[in-house]
C-alpha cells in the first residue's frame, strides 16, 4: 500500500468524526461560534506538532508565491467549516456529509483543469460515482 493511501484513509476516519461530534457539539451553539473555537484549537494543536517536530524555524523558508496559496488554502478552509457547521446545525449529519463529499468530484475536475493532472479510468468513474451517490443522498429521502 502507498504511503498516501494510508494517510488518506486516516483523514477520512477522522473527518467522520468531525461530523459526528460537530453534530453533537453544535447543539444550541451557533456555528460560527462553534467554527472559531474549533479553528482555536486546531491552530493550537498544529503549532504543538511543529514545534515537536523542530520545523517552526522553516516558517521563514517559505516562499511568498507558496504563502499565498497557503492563505487562499486557508480562507477556503475557514469558508467551508463556516457552511459546514450551519449545514450540520440545519441537517441531519447522514444527509450533510455526503454532500460535502461532492468536494472529491470538483477536486478531481479541478486537478485536471488547474495543476494538469491526468484524468484517468479510476479517477474519472470515482469522481462520478461520488457525485452520483451525492444526488442519491439529496434525492431519495
């Protein structure tokens, strides 16, 4: 097994946790009070991790050209936990998650078109079928 394939199985269990427990957690809680707490802790925990791997000093061999697209890479990820968790807070979690998941279909498009990635058999059925099983959750009640 590839090493990312490992490592891509282990963000799918733990963003499963995340709707789950921000599902839990969000009851009576407004969601954008429920983002900043949890963006808190994650900016806790991550600099923790760094710092016990010895890399805060590669803070500053960053490249502007790389920082920009890190902070894009963060305000789409602060927009999406913020649509996220109201979503969550709207929905039943069941429903919500997968339609979150449509994210893989549009990532897979936007490979192709953005970084020149090449659209193979695998990638190409995978993204329609998520996309398929996303008009199932919307459409079948």
């Amino acid at each position: 097994m590839q090493p990312y394939i490992f490592y891509a199985i282990l963000s799918a269990f733990f963003a499963s946790l995340v709707a789950i427990f921000g599902k839990i957690g969000i009851k009576g809680v407004d969601s954008n009070l429920a983002v900043a707490i949890r963006t808190v802790i994650i900016v806790g925990f991550a600099w923790m991790i760094v710092w016990v791997q010895g890399n805060a000093a590669d803070v500053f061999k960053i490249t502007k050209y790389s920082y920009v697209f890190i902070i894009l890479s963060a305000i789409a990820t602060g927009l999406s936990w913020l649509f996220y968790y109201k979503a969550l807070q709207l929905g039943e979690a069941s429903r919500v998650a997968p339609i979150d998941k449509l994210s893989v279909a549009l990532t897979v498009i936007m490979a192709f078109v953005f970084l020149g990635e090449k659209a193979t058999p695998g990638n190409v059925i995978g993204g329609a079928l998520v996309a398929a099983g996303v008009l199932v959750t919307v459409l079948v009640k």
